[in-house]
C-alpha cells in the first residue's frame, strides 16, 4: 500500500476530496446560518413580528448546539458514522424547512432550535469523523480545512442574507441553504463509512444536565420579553439557581460536562473559562448590530451585514499577529486587549446612536471599532486556549481542550440571552421611537463593555503571580 502523505493534493483528491468537501460541508452548513440569520433578522421581524423574541433566535440555537455537541460521540457510536451524519443533516434540513416557512416567530423558534441540534451534532461529528475516514497524516490538513469553513462563512452568510433580505425575500436565503443540506445529504451517503464506532458508545448522556443549562439560559431570556423589571430579576435569580445545583451536581460527578476545576475562578483554569466566557460573551453584541445599523443609519441588509463581520475579520488578524508573542509580552496582551475591546464597544455605542454624523465618517468610525472590538479578544484569544489547555489537571488534558468550545457555546447562549434583557428594560421594544432605539443601542454597548473589564480583573487577580505583577509594571519588554 502506498505511503499517504500529507500534503493538500493528497487530502483533496480522488475520494479523500470528496469525503473532505462533504465533513467541511458539515461544519459550512452550520457556520453560514450563523452569520446568514444575523443578517435577516431585522427583516425577519418586521415581516413575521415577534420583535421581543429577536434574541431568542440566538439564544436557542446556541443552546440547541450545545446539546449537540454534547451527544454527538453517543449519537456516532451508535449509528455509525454515515447514518449519524444523515439524520443530522435531516434534522438540520427540518429546522431549516420551518424557518423558511415560518409564519409567526414561534414557528421560526422552533425551526432555529432544531437547526441548532442539528447544526451542533454535523459540527461535531465533522470533527470526530476526520480519523474515521483519513489517514494520521491527513489530519492536520483535514482539522484545518474545517476550521477555515468559518472565514468562507464570514464571507457567504452575510452575502446571501443580505441579498435575499434586500430584495424583500429573507425566506429564499434559508431556502437556499435548505437546497445545500439536499445536495450533502446525498452526497455522504455515497462517501462515508456505515460501521458502527466504540468511540462514546459507554459514556452516560447527562440528560439532567442538559436540561438545567438549557433551562437557566431560557429563563435569563424571559427579560427579553417585557420591559418589567420585576420578571427579569425573577428570570436571573431562576437561573442562578439552576446554574448552582448544575455545578453541585458536576462536583460530585464522576462524568461531567467540564473538567475539575472549571467551576472555580481561584482554580488556574477555572479563572482561564472565566476570561474566555467574558470575551466570548462581549462578542454577542453583534446580534444586534444589523438592526441598529439598518433602523438608524438607514444601512442594506447586505451592507450591515458585511460590516458586522469586520469584528470577525479583527478577531482572525490579530490572533495570527499576537500568536508568537513572547512571555512577558503575552502578559502584557491580556491587559490590553480586554481594554481594546471595551474601548471598541464604547467607541461603536457611540458612533451607532450620532446619526447626524456624515456618513463617510460615521463608517469608518464604525469599522474602525468592529475592528478593535475584534482585535482587543483576538490578540489574546490564542494564549487564552493554550493556558486552559496546560491549566488542566493531570489525565483532563483531552477534556479539557474538547470543554473549550463548550464553554464558548454557553458564554454565547447566556451573552445572547442577556443582550435581550437589556434591550428590552432600556426601551427597544418601542420601534417606532427612534430615541428610544438610540437609547437601548447605548445602554447595550455600555452594559457589555464591563465584561472584557471583569475579564481584566480576572488577569490581575487570578493569572499574575507578584513576581509577573512586578513586570508588567516595571520592567519593558526586550523583544518590543
């Protein structure tokens, strides 16, 4: 047998192209929804209503993704790899029927939940699969291949929403990522193995788990609907306690959803989760950043969306710009950045709510701060992921790295969940007043830039021994 070798020719050629293209697929399908549905929302909800529950939209498919995620190695083990991806697809393919479809904005939920259960278990299937059906050293090439499907997202969500939304026909946009998920459907039957796996076939679903994470995030939504500030608190207090009998239960488990050390921010890398659930959860702003765009600079759907994705442009370019940072340097990253994003944040509430800005510069100062927002959570995002990985206890190293998009997933679903709140109690919920929009907009942007704030004061309390503390303050940097 011939040696495999590991170039991009081997990995996209012959039926290694064709099961490369159909697993990259996978992950596609389920990163342009992401960016695609950003995009209409605004068009969604001035056509279907249900404005109360804009958030919702993320928030549920978020968590339906987590919960995905989560079964997707007990789902593999038990069908096999191409009946695991079929019906995943197939769900994913239901969920998008029913948004295209909807009606009404509880349809439109319902469809977004099932799109992201089906959505998270193609996401991490794709991912499982990839030592099921290439050789080792396709590997690398074959993770990297999946990855970038989130840059060509960036890149193609925005387009096709923002074309069908500007022509008045959101639904086509869904529609044609519904005639995607066909044409791989009938792709993967024909290229992926249908063997079972023993890969999870032993591990427990911790349904009960599940069931409390995805409870605790609906209910910090319920403030999303009205401006009472009464159900709101109500809604947060349910879901602190919801949230605290998950971590005594994921204490004394023997399995569980994160590894030891995760729930406490003294642990090295329980304060490592905090800081990356902070930023990642700084992040959800941008849920909201179309409709702003759109109601108060009179912004395109397909404009607006595209400016949107500049924050994901300054995420990738400052990650690969910081990576080879030097010790003593990162330390000084992980002060900066976080005051960069909220800098950005700050800086966008304000360029978003002075309409009478000229527009040539109301532009730049908004991609500029897109672009910082970005930049400040990228440039330190790189060592954030390598110090969870060596913050981890002895044996929960694997975990540990596989607990990494887990924790970005719920920082997402509970960051989407609050922007509703705090929309919804500063006035957003009253559309035909623009001051009140405007209002909501800066409330929003100044509420989350505390977060990459509180993820400051987790480096300087947690991270920093006094000897590192002694070097940020005095010393300079001998490879600045």
């Amino acid at each position: 047998m011939a040696k495999t070798d590991n170039s991009w020719k081997s990995l996209l050629s012959g039926s290694n192209g064709i099961k490369a293209i159909s697993l990259a697929g996978g992950v596609g399908l389920h990163a342009v929804n992401v960016f695609l549905a950003t995009t209409i929302l605004p068009s969604v909800v001035r056509d279907i209503g249900g404005f109360a529950f804009f958030s919702w939209n993320t928030t549920l498919f978020v968590v339906a993704s987590i919960v995905g995620s989560v079964l997707s190695a007990r789902w593999l083990s038990l069908r096999g790899p191409r009946r695991a991806y079929q019906l995943s697809i197939a769900l994913f393919a239901v969920g998008t029927l029913c948004c295209t479809l909807a009606p009404t904005m509880t349809v439109m939920l319902v469809g977004r939940s099932i799109q992201g259960f089906g959505g998270g278990l193609l996401f991490a299937l794709s991912y499982s699969m990839i030592r099921l059906v290439f050789a080792e050293p396709l590997w690398s090439r074959a993770m990297a291949l999946l990855s970038g499907m989130w840059g060509i997202a960036a890149l193609s969500g925005p387009f096709i929403g923002g074309v069908f939304a500007g022509l008045g026909a959101w639904r086509l946009s869904f529609g044609s990522v519904l005639l995607i998920s066909v044409v791989l459907f009938i792709t993967i039957t024909t290229v992926l193995p249908s063997g079972r796996t023993s890969t999870g076939a032993t591990l427990p679903t911790p349904v009960f788990k599940l069931f409390l994470l995805t409870a605790a995030s609906i209910a910090v939504s319920l403030g999303s609907i009205t401006e009472d500030l009464r159900v709101a608190v109500a809604g947060l207090v349910v879901s602190v306690v919801l949230l605290l009998l998950l971590i005594r239960l994921e204490r004394r488990a023997s399995q569980r959803l994160l590894p030891r050390g995760s729930y406490s921010v003294s642990s090295r890398l329980g304060a490592t989760y905090a800081a990356i659930a902070f930023l990642q959860a700084a992040t959800t702003v941008e849920i909201y950043i179309p409709y702003f765009l759109q109601e108060l600079h009179g912004y395109s759907p397909l404009k607006a969306g595209y400016l949107t994705v500049m924050m994901a442009i300054g995420w990738t370019c400052f990650s690969i710009l910081f990576s080879g940072a030097s010790r003593l340097r990162v330390i000084r990253i992980w002060h900066v950045g976080p005051v960069a994003m909220a800098t950005g944040l700050l800086g966008l509430g304000f360029a978003i709510i002075h309409t009478d800005v000229h527009p040539s510069l109301a532009l730049v100062l908004i991609s500029l701060c897109l672009v910082l927002i970005g930049g400040g959570i990228g440039m330190g995002w790189p060592h954030l992921l390598a110090r969870a990985l060596s913050a981890a206890e002895a044996g929960e190293e694997d975990h540990a790295a596989a607990s990494l998009t887990t924790i970005q997933l719920i920082a997402t679903a509970f960051g989407a969940a609050i922007t509703g709140v705090v929309t919804s109690l500063a006035g957003i919920h009253e559309t035909e007043n623009l001051a009140n929009t405007k209002h909501a907009a800066w409330v929003l942007f100044v509420v989350f830039a505390a977060l990459p704030l509180l993820t400051l004061l987790i480096v300087r309390t947690y991270f920093l021994k006094e000897g590192e503390r002694r070097d940020i303050d005095n010393k300079s940097d001998p490879s600045g």
